[in-house]
C-alpha cells in the first residue's frame, strides 16, 4: 500500500477531501521525523512505536579489496509493533 493508496482509503472511509487528508499525512510523518531527528521516540498506543536504535561499532570487510573497514557507532530510526498489532497480523494476514 502506498501513500497515495492510504489517503485515498481515508478519504472514502470518512469523507474527508483526498487534499486536506494528504496535508495531515504529510504534517504526521514531517512530526515523527522532526521528533526522532530531535532524539525523541513516537509512541502510538494500539499502533506502535517509532524508536531510535543504536547500532554499536563494528569492523567490516570489503572482500573485493581486502581491506578492513570501521563503520562508527550510529543511530537508526526503527519501529516496533504493538503487541495487538502483531497478533491481529498474525491470525488475519491471507497468503
């Protein structure tokens, strides 16, 4: 499902416009991005969280030169699912 998919299925469910609906979407994903980029985790009761993992440092290999690299200790933007999400996923989800 893309964006695009998610407004349109908002829009038909409450009757909202497709443009007003667009313009909250995008204010929402601008606010989690601003609150993560801050340090901040997003928590959405029921939904999930978006949370900042750190990735610790670590050597790596690049085979083709056989060299060693360091890649430096770094932050990554993740989400985790409710518990209730997960299960609804679980038991619903159709192959």
């Amino acid at each position: 499902m893309t964006k695009a998919d998610i407004v349109n299925e908002i829009a038909k469910n409450t009757g909202i416009e497709k443009v007003t609906v667009q313009k909250a979407i995008e204010a929402f994903m601008e606010t989690v991005k601003n609150s993560m980029v801050n340090g901040n985790n997003v928590y959405l009761r029921g939904f999930g969280s978006f949370v900042i993992k750190k990735r610790a440092k670590k050597t790596a290999r690049n085979i083709s030169k056989n060299t060693t690299i360091i890649i430096p200790a770094h932050n990554i933007p993740a989400f985790k699912p409710a518990k209730s999400f997960v299960t609804k996923v679980k038991t619903h989800v159709k192959k």
